[in-house]
C-alpha cells in the first residue's frame, strides 16, 4: 500500500467522504491532490481521485465546472 495519505483508503471511502465534505474542505481536497500529482509515484490512481473530487464539485455547481474551486484557490494564501 503505498504511503500516500491520498491514496491509502479504498475509492468508494473516498467517494463517500467527499459527498460529506463542506466546500472548503472539498476545495481543500483538491489542492491537495494537484499538489500530490505532481511528486507521486501513483500518478494514476491520485488522478482517478481528482476525477472523483472534479466530479463532485460539479455536482455541487452545475454549469460552473471548476469556476468555484478556481476562485477559492485565488483567495487563499500561500497555496
């Protein structure tokens, strides 16, 4: 298993938390994940998870696609 915090439990657990999670934690998500992809040795599966976490931010805001998470990363500092 590998030891990346993204990627340790199984999708459908993910899936799940992600239809839990509130917005920033969503969007937070996110970030995470583009950060992780960009020095993972998994490179597909963390993929398959920013499908996953795209996918619910565009069922949260229909139309919008990632307009949304797009803003919320332009307001945070530092990311």
């Amino acid at each position: 298993m590998s030891p990346n915090p993204f990627i340790r439990e199984p999708v459908g657990d993910f899936a799940s938390r992600l239809e839990a999670m509130n917005d920033d934690e969503l969007f937070s998500t996110m970030s995470n994940l583009e950060r992780a992809s960009e020095a993972a040795e998994d490179v597909e599966e963390i993929l398959a998870r920013i499908a996953l976490t795209e996918t619910e931010i565009e069922r949260r805001y229909p139309g919008e696609l990632l307009a949304p998470y797009r803003n919320w990363k332009q307001r945070q500092p530092m990311l």
